[in-house]
C-alpha cells in the first residue's frame, strides 16, 4: 500500500521537518508515515521491549529501544524495536546517549500491523541487513508467526509454539518460543 | 489472516477431497484456501504466463503452469505460476504430462492479494526453496514492488522502474524490467 506519500524531497530536508505521529520514514526521496500501532502491535512491542531489556541488564550487553529513529544509507526508518550492543550506542560529550542515531541496530524488530504493507517492511529489515545489522525478526500477530531474516542467508519461517527464536549471539542466551511470544496477546 | 482453516487432517486425506475455487493448500495439517483473485492478480499472473511461455518455447526450455497444485515436504502447495525446466515436467507412459506434480518447481512466482497473508505465501516461496527451487519472486501489485528469495542467500528488493528482475540460470535471457512488469497493469 504506497498510502501517505507526500512529495519527493532530501533526506536532510526530510530531517528537519518536525517528527509525526505515528513516525515517519524516508525511503528514496518519499516520506511514508507508519500505521497507528493497534492492539496486538501495541502488547507485543511492550513486553517485548520489557523482556529484552530486562535480559540485557543482566551483563549489560546491549538495549533495545521502541520507536527509534535511525538514519543510515540514505534512508530514515524506525522500527519497531532496535536493539544496539551497548559498546555501538552513540554518546555525546557527556557520555550520555545521543538523540540521533545515525548507524544500523545490531537487531531489528518489526511487528506487522493488518493495514501495513509487509513490503515495505521487509525492505526495511533488508536496508538493515545490507547495512551490518546481524538479525531481523518479522513477526506477523495474525498468522502467529515469525519471518526471521539473516545476513547473506535465506531468511528461515517459525510457526510451531515450541519453535525457539534465533537471536544475535551477543545474546545467544535469550530464550523465546512463538507460545511465549504470543501468549502476550492474552494479556 | 489465519482464515478459512477447515480441521486438522492427512495430506492423503486432502489430496483425496475435491478440488475448490480458488485452490486450497495444504500445509501442517491445516487447509487453507487462497484468496480469490482479483484484477491486478490476474492481470499480472495472465500476461507474465504468456511472457514466459512465449519465451520458453523459443528453445524448449521450460514452461510456466497457473495455479498448478504442486505436492512434496508433507505440504501441497498452489502457487500463482510454477515453471518447471521441460526436462523435469512428469510425464506418463504415454509421454504425457502428468496430473500430478510431486517436485517442487525450479521457479516459483506469488502475486500477493490486498486480502492475502504475506506471511502464508512467504512460507510457501520458504518451502519450495528448501525443496529445490531455485528462485522465488513475490509480487506486490500494491507496493509497485518485488521481493526476490534465493536459496541460501539473502532476498533482495526491487522498486525502481527500471530494475530489471533477476531469474534463473535456465531463463537466463528473459528480460523483464519492474516497468514491464507494472505497465501491464495499465491494460
């Protein structure tokens, strides 16, 4: 669905603009505003956030982030979830976490929504992998499954409940199955 | 859209059940009908059979099948087009082609519906790449898109008009830009 082009524009025109809600991204001149998060989109992303951080904070490896806007390869998106290495997080002067964000996640997380495009979606996850990102979740709230795309690798489909998700290895311990991650949706 | 699942039965089971319209599929023990389809589907899937077949006749190389049903992994399958190399179209005694297909095809070509799983037919393209093909296209009428599934490799995306669309070694002078391709839309 090629739903709320506006016009062709610069990326750094794109940057400038205030940011909208829900965030919009820049992919080849175009400005495409994501879908307003629904239900199931909403829980998943938040315990999913809750879960991984909750992990990461255990060594302090790494952060995952909801909504984050990431800028790289001339393009400007904002998945669902980026997770970053704690080391990759950019810093000011100050050692505290910068507002722009102009490198690849280590991981992404999209959740598909009923009125997104899984297109574009996946060509998100794509641009991440071409771009270091070490893993790419899909995950399909109506289908009750996962699409998990790889670097250089055929991207590998998990349906079944006591499927174990692949993670990162910088976070080989990290241990989902699709029931846990769709027993959220039952609140 | 985890629609139109009947009840769990045996591949055996399905395979003896009259055919419907549209196809139903067979996959982890669940039929599931596809959508049926509508203008942009068949426009696409019409005019890229009679593109194909007029080029494979040249050489007698291969042919493309719609909707043909396709069995093998323990999963029946009914993608919009299959090609299959000629040397390995099933033939009976008589040297005629057979009504049943047990091979997955050595190119396999999904239109996506508005009404359609991305994710159901990503399994699919997933499936018949495990079982041998050797290129899956998955086409997005909506998105004026193309996701390219290779086996063992990372899919690659096509959107820009004059991308021409990678194909197999067997076809490997069919040339078809994402113009070619969309322009068909236009009638």
């Amino acid at each position: 669905m090629v739903t709320n082009i506006i016009k062709e524009i610069s990326i750094k025109e794109f940057l400038a603009l205030p940011e909208t809600k829900p965030a919009s991204e820049y992919l080849n001149g175009k400005i495409i505003q994501k879908p307003m998060p629904k239900g199931k989109h909403s829980i998943i992303q938040g315990e999913l956030i809750i879960a991984l951080n909750t992990f990461f904070k255990i060594d302090l490896i790494a952060r995952a982030f909801p909504e984050l806007r990431c800028t790289f390869g001339n393009r400007s998106i904002v998945p669902d979830i980026s997770v970053f290495q704690l080391e990759r997080i950019p810093r000011d002067e100050n050692g505290e976490i910068v507002d722009n964000f102009e490198i690849a996640p280590d991981w992404v997380i999209e959740i598909l929504s009923p009125d997104q495009s899984s297109a574009r979606v996946t060509k998100n996850i794509l641009h991440c992998l071409n771009n270091g990102t070490k893993l790419g979740w899909l995950i399909h709230p109506n289908d009750r499954s996962v699409l998990v795309y790889y670097p250089e690798r055929q991207p590998a489909f998990f349906e079944s409940n006591t499927d174990v998700l692949p993670v990162p290895d910088f976070a080989k311990s990290f241990e989902l199955t699709l029931e846990n991650l769709f027993d959220w949706l039952k609140l």
